[in-house]
C-alpha cells in the first residue's frame, strides 16, 4: 500500500509466537476438550521418520485421509489449499492422536525453511473421532516446536476469513461484500 498497490485481504492467519507461548493460556473450553481426550485414552504422540515408513502406519494414515475426504462436500483442491500431507514426507514432522485399537486423527507440519518456523496443516480426522482431537494435536505439536527454539507456528491462511470484519480491504467495498458472501454460502454452491 506505501508503494501505491492496492491491497486486497484473502484471509486471515492465525500465528503462535512460541518464543512467549504457554500451553496454559488457551481459552479454558480449550484445555477442557483436551483433558477429555486424554481422559478417554486419546495420546498424542510424535512420529519420527522410520515409524512413517512403517506400512501398518503409512496404510492406516491414508485409510483416514480417504475417510477424511468422503466426508468433504468440494473437490480435492491441488491450487489454493491442496491436501497433500505424504507430499514431501521426509520434511515434514507428523503427530498421532491413538487410541488402543487406532489412530484417530492425524496431523502434518511443515518446516517454514529461512524463517525458523513450522506451518501446521492437515490436520486429518476419522468422523468417528472424538471432538476436542483436533485441539490436542494442534497444542501438543507446539510444545516440541518451542523446546526445540523454532520461533513461530502458523494455521495457515484460512481463506476469505475475516472480510466482514470493519478496516478490511477499504478500497474495495464491494469486491469485499462478493468474498464476505462467497465465504458464508459457498456450499449452496
């Protein structure tokens, strides 16, 4: 904008600073889906690169991301938010949510290479999975990440988030009432 572009907001991302991160500072609805899971068996474990190579593990994952997909109404996008989490696998850090019997849910990060970060997303879930999973591997992913001096997290841009809110793309008032729409129906679509 300085420049003189015209700046259009696509979004909004949600970013942990992990150098003043605490587990303990999440809302309380937070931390009480997390102790539900914990008290229902749910861990939350690490992967480490020979465990995903493993394939009682490589098979289970992607028995859940197929799972995962059939209860998506849209088509598996590959341009904006393409769903990859076994593309570039060797990079990438994995966390599992287990049960006894199963895994229930899973989640892929990615390095954010020259900028001392992680980029967390897909975050994949059987639909039978308890509520509060999603919660627990996104907060336990991020203790590792701070103890090992990584310096931020990011959910990734959730696409045409926020463009109601007021201040927000001001030159383009009515490009931005489309998206605000688009983003509140677009399953009608």
């Amino acid at each position: 904008a300085e420049l003189g572009f015209g700046v259009l907001q696509v979004g909004k991302e949600p970013i942990f600073n992990l150098n003043q991160y605490s587990p303990k500072n999440h809302d309380s609805k937070i931390l009480s889906s997390i102790r539900q899971v914990s008290k229902k068996g749910i861990s939350i474990e690490a992967l480490s690169r020979e465990q995903m190579k493993s394939l009682t593990i490589q098979t289970e994952l992607a028995e859940i991301l197929d799972q995962w997909f059939l209860t998506r109404r849209s088509e598996r996008m590959q341009l904006i938010s393409e769903v990859s989490p076994f593309k570039y696998a060797d990079e990438k850090r994995y966390f599992i949510a287990k049960s006894e019997s199963h895994i229930e849910a899973f989640l892929a990060c990615s390095p954010v290479f020259g900028k001392n970060g992680f980029f967390i997303h897909d975050l994949i879930r059987r639909p039978t999975a308890l509520n509060g999973v999603s919660e627990a591997l996104t907060i336990k992913a991020l203790e590792p990440f701070k103890s090992e001096g990584y310096d931020f997290a990011s959910l990734g841009v959730a696409s045409l988030a926020g463009m109601s809110d007021p201040g927000v793309t001001p030159s383009y008032q009515f490009l931005k009432k489309i998206m605000a729409f688009v983003f509140n129906y677009h399953e009608a679509f």
